[in-house]
C-alpha cells in the first residue's frame, strides 16, 4: 500500500476538523461536497473505509505519534554531502 506523506496527512486532519467545527454537514452543497472529498480523501491515504477510522490512523502516522516514529529523520547512510 502507498503511505502518504506525513505533511499530506496533516493537511487533511486540519481541512476535515475544520470543515467538521464549521457544521460543513448542514451548510451549503458546495461546504458539504468538499467534506465528502477530505473525507474521501482520508480513506484513500489510510487505506480505511471509516472517515473516523482514517482520522485516527493518519494521527497515528504522524510525526510524534510514536516514541519509535522515524519517518522523517534520514539515516547517515542515506544523506547526501553538500555542495
């Protein structure tokens, strides 16, 4: 499975909660539409059929989520010198 990037993820967290706060669902069609597609979207980088359920595995795939999480440090091995 493709794992989406951790800033992507947190983008959708924020555009979700926040379209969420606003009442999105019992707003305009245009409001209610764009929660349908973060929703969506969230499934899809999870890999959930649940939007709850996508909201709670994308935290968890965040930086920080995790004592163990090293998605974002590179190891020595991999970094290039500079120029």
């Amino acid at each position: 499975m493709l794992m989406a990037h951790p800033a992507v993820l947190e983008d959708l967290i924020a555009q979700y909660e926040a379209l969420s706060l606003l009442g999105a669902k019992e707003s305009t069609p245009q409001a209610r539409q764009r929660l349908a597609d973060i929703s969506y979207s969230l499934c899809v980088a999870t890999g959930t059929k649940d939007v709850d359920m996508a909201v709670i595995a994308a935290r968890h795939r965040l930086s920080g989520a995790r004592p163990e999480d090293d998605s974002l440090v590179q190891s020595a091995g991999t970094a290039e010198p500079a120029a």
